[in-house]
C-alpha cells in the first residue's frame, strides 16, 4: 500500500504542476485526507521511511497549497489554471464565510 500512496502523492503533484488541474489535484487530497487513510499510521510511518521526499513533499508543500486554495488564496497559484479550485466559490454562493472556517482567522 505504500507504493500506491506514494505514486497517489506524485498524481497530487503532477495535477497541481503540470495540468494545473486544480479541481482534480483537490479531490486526490481530499482522499489523502479521509479519516480512513490518515489513520494508517504504519502505511505513513512506511512512506516516510522508503519515500521520504514524498511525505515532505505531501507535508510541507501540498497540504499547505490545499489549506491555502480552501482559504480562497489564489496568490499561490503560478500560471493559469486548466480547471480552478471550486470550493471557496460555492462556499459563498451557500451563504458560507471561507475565511471564517480557517484557522488563520482573519488577515490584514
């Protein structure tokens, strides 16, 4: 299963870098996020011993990218997008405050 989580990670990645499919990239993280996967604490201990640049890799760049694209951030996004990040628009067209479910709070 490690193998399978580490080449999911290098999707994640592919689809935000090259495709710039931001729509897709957030789905692949939202599974790698599910309570389901994140619970395989041996799967993750495995990863990060047999692919190290692909836990840091999902740790340190492509969890910080998704929190930013939910916070409706789109400064970090380099280039044009193919198919954009949808959440934090059909938060507020529901009547929902992005930024109001971060935890950053608000910036100034």
């Amino acid at each position: 299963f490690v193998v399978y989580l580490h080449k999911i990670i290098l999707l994640a990645q592919a689809l935000k870098e090259h495709t710039h499919n931001l729509y897709s990239f957030s789905a692949v993280m939202k599974a790698l996020e599910m309570p389901q996967i994140v619970r395989l604490e041996m799967t993750w201990r495995a990863l990060r011993r047999n692919h190290t640049e692909s836990a840091v890799l999902f740790e340190k760049k492509l969890k910080p990218f998704m929190k930013s694209l939910n916070e409706g951030d789109d400064s970090v996004v380099q280039g044009p997008a193919a198919v954009p990040h949808l959440v934090p628009l059909l938060m507020v067209m529901e009547g929902e405050d992005p930024v109001e479910n971060s935890d950053r709070g608000c910036q100034v």
